[in-house]
C-alpha cells in the first residue's frame, strides 16, 4: 500500500504550496521518470506550476548541499530530493547511499523543513526501474510524503 491509498485518496490542497525539487543527473532514465512521478502528485494536490522550482544537481551526494541552500532561502515550503543510488562493485555506492541520506536529514532538521526523501538505494537495475515505474513510484511517494508534512 503506497502514501496515497493510506491517505484515503483524499487530496491535499496544495495551491499555496511552494516546493523545489532536487533531482540527480545520474542515472537520470531512472530519476527522470521519478520526477515524472513527483510531478504528477504534486499537480494532482493543485500545487500551481509556478510554484514548483525542479533544480538538477550532478549527482545523489550534491543533493544535500542543494537542498541546504533551498532551504536557506526561505523561499519553499518543501522540498523533494530525487535520486538512484545503483551497487556497483565497490563500496562507493555505500559511502554515496550514506552521506546523501544523512545530508538531507541534517539539513531537515537543521532548517525544521520537510524533505521528501525519493533517494533510492538498488542492487541493479531492474530494481531501480521499478522503483521508478507508474504503479510503484518513489518519486510520487517522496511528492506526497512532502506534502503531508507541510
């Protein structure tokens, strides 16, 4: 059961909401379509087009930093931070995977502003287009996890 069956179907009214979403270039196939996904639920719960900002950064560990900014302006009610972390065969997926997760959740709480959390962790991927597929998106996820909080 995904956020939005737990929510009922009921919509949020989000037309006032301000919400920038930070998405990773790599591996951009699968944060592509997550964006397409957070974009989706976003509009769904009347979040104005004009009211969202889609900033894309190089990678999943340059997303804390860009979020740490987006918060420090004040200017966003929320934010979404989308990326895909793939296992390779080293350990720097672990060290990426890690620091990202951690860097959002610092920059959270620091700024007391929900982050959706659409950074996906995978072993290979198959795992990670599905993932990003329409029926089990963990960009939409992230969209409505935001909204939720605000």
């Amino acid at each position: 059961m995904n956020r939005e069956q737990r929510n009922h179907g009921h919509k949020i009214d989000g037309s006032k909401f301000r919400i920038a979403v930070v998405v990773s270039k790599f591996n951009s196939d699968i944060t592509g379509a997550m964006l397409k996904g957070a974009l989706g639920v976003l509009k769904k719960n009347r979040v104005k087009e004009t009211n969202i900002k889609i900033i894309w950064v190089p990678g999943s560990l340059e997303i804390p930093l860009m979020c740490q900014r987006l918060a420090g302006s004040k200017k966003y009610d929320g934010l979404v931070a989308l990326g895909s972390v793939i296992k390779g065969g080293t350990d720097h997926y672990y060290y990426v995977a890690g620091e990202a997760s951690r860097g959002v959740m610092e920059v959270m709480l620091k700024y007391s502003l929900p982050i959706g959390f659409g950074i996906i962790t995978t072993n290979n991927l198959k795992q990670a287009k599905e993932r990003s597929g329409i029926k089990n998106n963990k960009g939409a996820e992230a969209a409505q996890a935001v909204l939720e909080m605000i």
